[in-house]
C-alpha cells in the first residue's frame, strides 16, 4: 500500500515522534509498502494514499478530520502518545475523542495504555513496542570511581528531569554517585534550573542535547538508568535501556510499568526522590540486586527488537483494514 505517515515533529528534530515516525517508516518499507512522512496534511498527498498513520490523536486532529471528509472510508490509524492519553482527552476531549472514533486502528505503546482508552474504542487497539537496535559494542563502566546513573530525555514538565539530581542529593556524603543527564532543555528557565543545579550539586552534571551515537555510548558506560517521568505514552528509551543490558530505576506511572511490569522492583514513587535516592543507593551498595534488575531488563530486551515492532505494526494495518471494511 501507499502509507502517508504525519507526525509534527519536523525533519531533523531529535524528538520523540520524529524518531518514531522514521523508524516505523523503515519498518513498514520493509514490509513491502511505500511510505511517505509528512508534517502537514497536504490533500495531494492524501488523494494518492491508501492509508493515513497520524501519530498524536490532538496535535494531528485537523489533519484526521480532513483525511475522514475527503477520502471517505480510506483507513486510518491514529497512534495515542503519552499526552493524547494522560492529558489533552481530559483538556481537549472534544478533539482528542474525536481522531478516536474516526480511527480505524489505535497504537498504544505499552501495555496498560488499554485502561485510559474509552471503552467503546478498545478493540481497535493494537499494542505497538517500540524498538532499539542491538547496541554495536558492549560499553563497560569507566573506571572513574564514580558510581554514574544516566538521566536520557528532554527537560521539560512530562518528564520530570530534575528529580534524579535532586535525589542524589540525599545519598551519603561518601557514596559515589553521580547522576549525568543528557537532553536539550525546552526553553530557558529549564536550561537555568538545570546550570543551577550543577552548580550547587557536584554530583550532578548535565551534558545537554547530543548525537546519539554519543547517546549509546552514555548508556553503555553508566550502571543504571533513572526515568523520572510524570507522563509517558511508552518512552522509547525504556527499550533502548533494556536493549543495552542497563537496569532501570523508573517512576511508577502506567507508561513505565506498562513496559517494565506491574510489580518491577525498580520502580518508587513518582515524585518521590527520597524514595528514588534509596533506590540509587541499594544499586551502588548491592550488586546482587542491581543484577537482579539487569536480568528483568535483560529478558525485556526480546520484546524490543525490530522485528517484534515490525509485526506489531503489521498487525496495527489488518486491523485498520478490516475495521474500514466492516464500516
């Protein structure tokens, strides 16, 4: 088929959706099928189309209601981000439901998602697990005589950045972690609290935006990863941790536990940095425990691959299919 995929993050931005665009673009090539990734509804483009994939149900709502009046019952997928879920159908119900009930096919990205969809749309889900490449080379901790735990994401609210920095402040005064963040800040008063907490914390630095090569290469070096979030669709960097062999401390929000297990020994509080810092201090104190958890991730990893994303994204199709059919 010929798949026009609109995401609204544009070319060349390191955000999320831009990611997933490409990469199930590439995927979904691999299947057999042309894809074009656009950011804006053009009617062109949609007239030569078999199938419109919209990734977020509110930012991408315009562009849905304009696919179902002017192509009629041509199928459509609308995937559900972490925001479309967990804040704008409370805030923007009217046009967040709405992409809803004009999609064929929902994707969700974890496993609890199900439980925040209305109900009368639920069938049409389709769980898809996004995917990391195997790492190239196996990174081992420097040997630094840091104890370092990596913080990946953007600083912004959803992700609540700061609170693995403001966590390692309550670690004892002779433990040996540092917690190293990497992200670009999403305006300036986040820039500023994060330059300010360097400078009152040496346990904490924070490195910026950068390639993802160099991403990788953090990752590999670090003995855990933090993921603070308040809000998450099914952060892609969950898979990228478990991929790379790296235990993960994560907020107890659905869209991590949804990924992770309900009952994952790693997870505290969200919010709570007392409780992430004991965390924190039980992987640097108790190597049998932070193996325990690379083990979890370790077996996690299988569901992660490319190829697993591949069929689930196929299946995302045939679903969409036979709902447009049935209509």
């Amino acid at each position: 088929m010929k798949l026009l995929l609109l995401t609204p993050a544009p070319p060349g931005s390191l955000a999320g959706n831009r990611a997933t665009a490409e990469r199930w673009a590439s995927l979904l090539e691999n299947l057999g099928h042309q894809v074009a990734v656009s950011t804006d509804y053009d009617p062109a483009e949609a007239d030569g189309a078999d199938m419109l994939i919209a990734l977020h149900a509110w930012r991408s709502h315009q562009a849905v209601a304009r696919w179902r009046a002017d192509q009629g019952r041509k199928p459509l997928i609308v995937a559900l981000t972490g925001t479309d879920l967990y804040r704008y159908q409370y805030s923007h119900p009217q046009q967040t439901h709405l992409s809803m009930q004009h999609a064929d096919a929902l994707i969700v990205l974890h496993h609890l998602a199900w439980q925040v969809v209305p109900e009368d749309w639920r069938e049409r889900i389709t769980v898809v697990l996004q995917s990391a490449p195997e790492p190239d080379t196996a990174h081992e901790p420097e040997e630094t005589g840091a104890f370092d735990i990596c913080v990946i994401g953007h600083l912004r609210e959803e992700k609540d950045p700061l609170r693995a920095a403001r966590a390692v402040r309550l670690v004892p005064a002779d433990s040996r972690i540092r917690v190293v963040q990497a992200g670009k800040a999403h305006d300036a008063q986040w820039e500023q609290a994060a330059r300010e907490e360097m400078a009152r914390n040496p346990r904490y630095h924070w490195r910026g935006e950068i390639p993802r090569e160099q991403t990788a290469r953090l990752m590999g070096q670090c003995r855990a990863m933090v993921i603070s979030s308040v809000m998450e669709g099914g952060a892609n960097v969950v898979s990228e941790a478990c991929r790379a062999g790296l235990p993960v401390l994560a907020s107890d929000i659905p869209g991590n536990l949804g990924l992770l297990g309900q009952d994952y020994p790693g997870a505290y509080p969200v919010g709570d940095e007392a409780v992430l810092a004991s965390l924190m201090e039980q992987a640097e104190n108790d190597p049998q425990w932070l193996d325990s958890l690379k083990t979890i991730t370790d077996q996690l990893a299988a569901d992660f691959t490319p190829e697993k994303e591949r069929a689930s994204l196929a299946e995302a199709l045939d679903r969409a299919l036979t709902f447009s059919r049935a209509e």
